[in-house]
C-alpha cells in the first residue's frame, strides 16, 4: 500500500474539489482562491466578543462567549477598531480520514497590522470554520465580505485516521 504524504499541490486539490465530497465548497473564485500550495478562504461574517469564555477539564464546562453580529455597509466592508473578532469563513471544508489543514494569514493581512489566528483542521472534519482575527494596528482596519484573509493548507497524514473528527464542531455553521 503507497502513503502519499506532504503538502497537497494545486492539482491534487482541484482533483480533491471535484470529488465527492468536494475537498472544499462554497468557495467565491476557483480561480482567485486556489493557489499553488493551499486555498485561499475567504470572510462571509465578522462578529465581536460581547462576553468573556470558559475551558475547563472537560468539553462539558467549556462555556463559549455571547457574540454581536457586525454587519457589513453598503460598500460591503466593516471598520474594525483594534481588537479580537469572530470570522466565519465561506468555504465549507470536507476533510477525507487522510488529509488534515492548517491555516496561514495571507502577508498582505499582515503588513496591514492583522492577524489571524487559528486552528488544526482534523481529518474527518466537515463545516464551516470560524477563526481569531486580532486587529493589532491602532490606526484599525477596513474588511470586506469575500476578501480572501488565510491560505489553507493540506496535508495527507501516515494513514487513514480509524477515526476522524467527531467534535462539536462537525457540521458547523452549515
């Protein structure tokens, strides 16, 4: 039996969205987003944190914060003040039992004083993803629906996973 392993290229990717399950859906621009090495994810919904969050030793006494919706102007942007914001992506990401991602804020994000932060997507994994974006510049940040924010990277694992995620994200924001 062959293991592929590493990160997937442009090819493998496509190959993977036009499968069934589609590696990725929902996307804006096939051609815009998809990259050499990954696939640029872009923002459908921003909100900010209208209350404080808890984790404990288990998932049970986990305790997520209330949120406030922003909504986006007639130019559809959003002026943020710095400060942590929600971000829901577009894509719905459909993840096999043999390939994980990891997400990267795109440079100009960064050389704009934005960050996003974010987390491992298991294999087994199917929604909507939501991520940490960090507005750092103190002069703020304009951001528009669809603009592409990270580049997702995948990447095939040692194996098929026997079990894939099973969170209580599955699904999300579907």
């Amino acid at each position: 039996m062959t293991i592929r392993q590493g990160v997937l290229v442009r090819e493998d990717i496509l190959g993977l969205i036009k499968s069934r399950p589609p590696l990725i859906s929902d996307f804006i621009s096939l051609d815009a987003q998809l990259q050499p090495n990954g696939f640029d994810i872009t923002i459908r919904e921003i909100a900010s944190f209208a209350s404080g969050g808890k984790l404990g030793e288990t998932n049970e006494s986990r305790l997520l914060p209330q949120l406030m919706p922003l909504d986006f102007d007639g130019d559809n942007g959003v002026d943020l003040r710095p400060g942590a914001y929600l971000v829901t992506f577009n894509e719905v990401v459909n993840l096999p039992a043999n390939i994980m991602a990891l997400a990267r804020p795109r440079s100009s994000l960064n050389r704009c004083g934005v960050s996003l932060h974010t987390a491992v997507w298991d294999a087994g994994y199917h929604g909507r993803s939501q991520s940490l974006l960090v507005v750092y510049n103190t002069h703020g940040f304009r951001l528009h629906r669809n603009a592409r924010v990270a580049q997702l990277i995948f990447m095939y694992t040692s194996g098929r996973t026997g079990q894939g995620y099973s969170g209580q994200y599955q699904g999300e924001n579907i």
